[in-house]
C-alpha cells in the first residue's frame, strides 16, 4: 500500500523516547502536524526501563505519563508504531519519506486483557528486560507500554500458538493476516531522536563480560532493581541468585576510549551514584559499594548527589580503571589494577561487578540519509540542507533532562523550517 | 656530569615535560596520559618494579627529571605490549618507555649496572665493530662480565647447550679469532657515524 498522510509542513519525528516524544508534543503543541514514528511496539524509549531517576530518585512512570497525557489529547500528533524510516529524499521543506511498517498482528479492538498471553506457551529473551527473563510470544512490552495493545512476535505466526491466541481473544483484536507495509509521507522537515544503545560489553575483553555470570551492565542492573524487572527487584547474582552485596562499579566501560567509543558518556558516572543508593535500599547498612572511576562526571547541579552519595559509608570510591578481572571457584571477581592516589596494586574480591556501560548512538548501524552529518562517534548534528536535526541522545549522550532540552530546541528549528515552507506555499 | 646532559639542564632548565616531547621517542604522548592506571594494572612485571608507566608520566609532568632518568624501570619493560593494547588514549607506552631508556643512557643519567643496560650496551658494541654480531664473544663477555670466577661457573653451566649448538652449526668456534663482518666496513661505521649526527641533530644534542 502507498498512501500519502501529511504535507510539507508536517513535522517528522523519528524515535519515540522521552527525547522524541518531547519534539513531537512541543510542535505539535505549536499548532504544527507531527508524525511520530517508533520502531518498537511502544512508546517510550530507554527510560522506560530504568528503575528510579537521577537526581530525584523517582520513578520514570512520572515523567512518561505526563507526555502520555498531552500525547493522548493532541490531534494534530499523530503516532505511527513498529515503523522504521527507510529512506529520506528530497530537501529541506520538502522531504519524501519513505516508512516500513511491520506487522502488530493485533489491531485497535484490544483492550489489553492478556488472554492471549495466557493462552500461548512460546517464549522468547524479553528485549525490555535486556533478555535478562523469557516473555511470551504474545506480549505487552511493559506496564507502561503506549500503545496499551499487545503484540504478537512474528515468530508465532504459521504455529499452533498463534491459532491459540487467536481464539482467546475475544474482542476479534487478533488479525493473523496482517502484512509489512511501506508508505511514504511528505514532510517539510524531520528530526532524529533515534537515542542511544548499550556499548556491546564483550568487546571489552579484560573485563569479561561474556566469560563471567556475575559481570553484568549498568542497564541491566537497572532490570534487576526494577520490581517488574527479571528478580522481582532483588538484588540477585546471575550465577547462583545468591543477594549480591558487595557490588563493584566499573566506570568508563567502553567510553572514553580510543579502542571502544571514544566519547564521554556523561551519564554513567550519576547512573553508577544513583545505583549505589539501589543497594542501599536493597540492604540497610549491610552491604558496600565500590566505584572504580577515572574521574566523576557529575555535572553542574549534579554535584549535590555526589557529595550525598560519598557521606555514604556503604559507598567507597577507588581512583583507578580496573585492568583485568579474574573470576574465582564460587563465581565471585577478583578486579586487578592500580590506584592514581598513590600508586596501590590492588586485587579486590566482589560478588557481583557492574559496568556502567557507555552509550553508543542507535542509529550506528542503520543506513541514515547521504546528507546527514554526524560527528566522529556517530551523534547526528543535522542535516546539511538545514531542514534536518538530531535530538536528545542521538544527538548526543544525554540525561533524561538535557535529552528534552535537546529536543525542545529541535523542535523550534523544525517549525522554523515548516514556517518558511508555509510563506512560500501561500506566496 | 655528562656534557650532554650540562646542555639538557641548561636548556629546559625546569621544564622536563618539555625535554621529554622533544627528545624521547614518541614523548610528545606524555601529555595525553590521563592516569586512568590500566598499563600499571596490566604490565606483568608491574608488582617488581618500582616506577609503572602511568608513574613515570606523571613524575615527567611533574619535572622529576633526576628520578625518571636514574629509575631502572623503563629498563625492565619486556616489550609485551599488554599495556599499549589497553591504554584508552592508544599511548604507544612499550616505545616510550625504550625511548626513555636510551634517552637516559645517552646523558649518561641511567643506573649504571642495570643488566638490561649492560647486555644491550654489549650488544651494540660487538655489533658496531664489524656489522655483524659475534655471537661467541657476547655470550663469553656476558658470562664474564661479573668476573673470572663466575663467568667460568656460568659458562660450564651452560657447556652442553653451547656444544649443541656448535653441533647445529648455530655457534662458530672460530669466531674467537676476530670472527666475521662486513666488506665495507668503513662504509658502515661511516653510515653508523652519520646517522647519530642526524638523530642527535633531530634532538638537539649536541656533540
Ligand atoms: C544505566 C543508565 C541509567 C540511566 N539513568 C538515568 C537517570 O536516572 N536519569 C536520567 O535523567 N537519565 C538516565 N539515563 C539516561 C537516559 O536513559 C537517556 O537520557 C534517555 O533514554 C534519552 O532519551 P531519548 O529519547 O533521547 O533516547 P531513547 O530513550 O534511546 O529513545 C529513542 C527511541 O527511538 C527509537 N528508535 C531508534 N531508532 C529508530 C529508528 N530507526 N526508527 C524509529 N525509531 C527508532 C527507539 O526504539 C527508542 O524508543 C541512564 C542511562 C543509563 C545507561
Ligand atoms: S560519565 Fe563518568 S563513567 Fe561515563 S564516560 Fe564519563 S567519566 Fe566515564
Ligand atoms: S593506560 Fe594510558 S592513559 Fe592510562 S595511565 Fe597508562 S598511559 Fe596513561
């Protein structure tokens, strides 16, 4: 199917974060037409699978339901999930865009009831919880999720399972036939707020991310804290569920590296503070964290936290990035390396190392418009026409706060484009 | 002390990082260290000796010129290149630090009986005289260097891996008597002369 639904004043925004979700209410709260498009079956991004936020320590359920809200009430947005931008032609207030649609294989009717999850028995590694739990093959991504629709994994479809969930649902929501579509919008401008992803850990070969159970991700740290996440929110081993109360936290993992991603993220060292305070919820005074850092980024007003985090006594912090780590008979790590204040080998025993991973750009691997520039670690800055612009941590490794900042002023250089678009169609 | 190192002194007076950019091989690195720890926490002869090269690029930013060109522990470095493999800032460490060595040495600054030192002294200068390296008379002036009485220990120690070689054709006896070299040879310590003008002359050294 071909179908054209917008004009060259629409604003098109790619990725559905908090970042994107953001550029798309500020334009579309301007009175322009916007199109979100999200490649996953839901809204909502990254954040969506942190347990608490930095600084304030609440949860990200506040944040995403108040955009939800204004999402839910905004006719001029409209939101286009399991769609991906394949190609992007034309020129600034003028773009042609071609979207690949993927098939939900359930549509409006479902009132997300989960009969048909009850119903099936396939599973697969659950993507939201960084494949840490299995989901079923019929599933709702999370409590959060935005469409409130389930979706049925392509896998399913030809199997026993798929005429189970079939008939389970009894709203008539299930549509096996559904077929990939690709269709193709006019748009004056488009803003990429594509996010970011997890550096891959095992390419870090000392630290043995793919060797050893109880190595493990700041991002999937954030699953095991989170009560919905794989433990329940315990703070289990991986090896053998055993409490893990002497955590080791392993700063620049893959960033500021030349052999890895040669940026700095600028969130970790706050992510790693802010975990520490997770195990000292976890445990009372039984339990130590320890942060091995080059130094701690905790930019402007984040100092604060910092210094709330080192009165702490669970809370200790080593100077030095760990050379290696060993791993002993019962699955406990043994960090070896050197500290700066003073120059003392260490070789420290924890049960459980989490390596504040770095964030790459999403969009390193797919294949972006000729015309995009990105600087030397692959955040978009824009296009060359000016008709195109990055947003919050596709553009460039950001918190929540400045990933919306980011896109709010995005948002502004796109209706600015829409605006001139507007002057010459009316001339 | 030696004149090389007079005019050294002279001309960074306090300013070794400086000295270091300009004279070391590769020191110009140096600066972009940002003691992160990972080469001293990765080199395995780390625990033995006393300046790791994280250390050593600190005491260069800090001017301790005396104490980096008198350490031994540039001297210690095996070449294994873990540390270079891991530096995030890609510092080629193995090369500064061979750098660093034979910059002492040329002031005359490095610790006299290091034995790294000693053997690549002997190395070279059974090297230079003829272009070819005279592998008996290295390995009996090695085995002698600390004496009669223990050369002559060292070398029975090692009699029948010595006479397994001169059986594979690896060790020629003969070469006692002055041994092999080059046709040319006063066109090789001519290229040799002519060299170290031209590397000292890159350096500043003078002569
Ligand atoms: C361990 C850890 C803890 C953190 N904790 C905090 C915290 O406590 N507080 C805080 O402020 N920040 C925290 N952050 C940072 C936070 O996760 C980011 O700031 C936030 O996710 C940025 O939002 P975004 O919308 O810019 O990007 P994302 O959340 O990455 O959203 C991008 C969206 O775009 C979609 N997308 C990607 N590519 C395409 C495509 N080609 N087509 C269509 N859609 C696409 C993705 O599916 C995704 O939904 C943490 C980060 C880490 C690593
Ligand atoms: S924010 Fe901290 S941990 Fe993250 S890359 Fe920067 S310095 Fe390293
Ligand atoms: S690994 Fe590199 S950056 Fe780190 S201390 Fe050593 S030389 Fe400096």
């Amino acid at each position: 199917m071909k179908a054209s639904i917008a004009t060259n004043q629409t604003i098109l925004v790619v990725g559905g974060g908090i970042g994107g979700m953001t550029a798309a209410l500020e334009a579309a709260e301007c009175g322009k037409q916007v199109i979100l498009v999200e490649k996953n079956p839901t809204l909502g991004g990254r954040t969506a699978l942190l347990y608490r936020y930095f600084p304030k320590m609440c949860h990200p359920t506040c944040g995403l339901e108040i955009n939800l809200r204004r999402l839910k009430g905004n006719r001029r947005l409209r939101v286009l999930t399991q769609a991906e931008v394949t190609e992007v032609s034309g020129r600034n207030g003028d773009y042609t865009v071609k979207l690949k649609l993927s098939p939900r294989y359930v549509n409006e009717n479902c009132t997300a009831c989960g009969e048909c999850a009850l119903a099936v028995s396939g599973q697969m590694p659950n993507p939201y919880d960084y494949g840490l739990s299995q989901i079923k093959l019929a599933y709702l991504p999370h409590a959060m999720a935005y469409p409130q629709r389930y979706v049925l994994d392509p896998a399913i479809i030809g199997t026993a399972d798929a005429e189970k969930a079939n008939s389970a649902c009894k709203y008539g929501a299930i549509d096996l036939a559904m077929k990939e579509e690709t269709i193709e919008l006019k748009v004056g401008s488009v803003i990429w707020a594509t996010g970011w992803k997890p550096y891959d850990a095992a390419k870090i070969q000392p630290y043995g991310y793919d060797r050893f159970a109880n190595v493990i991700t700041s991002v999937e740290f954030e699953r095991l804290a989170d009560p919905h996440g794989p433990t329940g929110g315990k703070l289990l081993r991986p090896s053998d569920g055993a409490p893990a109360k002497n955590i080791a936290f392993i700063q620049c993992a893959g960033s500021r590296d030349e052999n890895h991603l040669r940026h700095c993220s600028r969130i970790c060292c706050m992510a790693s503070l802010k975990q520490t305070q997770y195990v000292r919820e976890a445990y009372g005074d039984d339990c130590k964290s320890t942060i091995y850092y080059i130094d701690i980024r905790a930019i402007d007003r984040f100092e604060d936290f910092y210094r709330k985090v080192q009165q702490d006594p669970t809370v200790g912090f080593v100077k030095s990035k760990v050379a290696r780590i060993a791993q002993n008979e019962n699955g406990s790590l043994i960090l070896h390396g050197v500290d700066t204040e003073g120059y003392h080998r260490y070789a420290t025993e924890h049960d459980l190392v989490v390596l504040a991973i770095g964030m790459e750009p999403e969009a390193n691997g797919i294949k972006l418009p000729d015309d995009i520039v990105v600087d030397s670690s692959g955040f978009i800055e824009g296009s060359k026409d000016g008709g195109q612009f990055g947003a919050g941590a596709a553009a460039s490794p950001t918190d929540v706060n400045r990933s919306v900042q980011s896109a709010t002023a995005a948002a502004l250089r796109a209706i600015q484009v829409v605006h001139k678009t507007a002057a010459v169609e009316v001339a | 002390m030696s004149a090389h190192n007079s005019q050294a002194v002279e001309r960074y007076r306090n300013d070794f990082l400086r000295e270091v950019e300009e004279r070391v091989e590769e020191g110009q690195w140096v600066k972009m260290c940002m003691q992160c720890g990972v080469c001293a926490g990765s080199c395995p002869f780390g625990p033995h000796w006393q300046h790791s090269p994280q250390k050593l690029f600190m005491m260069i930013r800090a001017g301790k010129r005396q104490e980096v060109l008198s350490s031994d522990s540039m001297w210690m470095c095996t070449s294994c290149y873990n540390c270079v493999v891991r530096c995030p800032r890609q510092l080629p460490i193995t090369h500064i630090m061979h750098g660093l060595a034979s910059y002492a040495h040329r002031l005359g600054l490095a610790p006299k009986s290091q034995p790294t030192r000693e053997f690549a002294t002997m190395f070279w200068n059974n090297l230079a005289k003829k272009g070819r390296v005279n592998e008996l008379k290295l390995t009996l002036a090695l085995y002698f260097k600390d004496g009669l009485v223990s050369g002559i220990k060292t070398a029975l120690g090692m009699q029948s891996i010595g006479l397994g070689m001169v059986k594979a054709k690896r060790l020629n006896p003969m070469e006692i008597l002055g041994g092999h070299g080059l046709k040319d040879l006063k066109g090789f310590h001519a290229i040799i002369a002519k060299a170290r003008e031209i590397e000292d002359k890159k350096k500043g050294l003078v002569s």
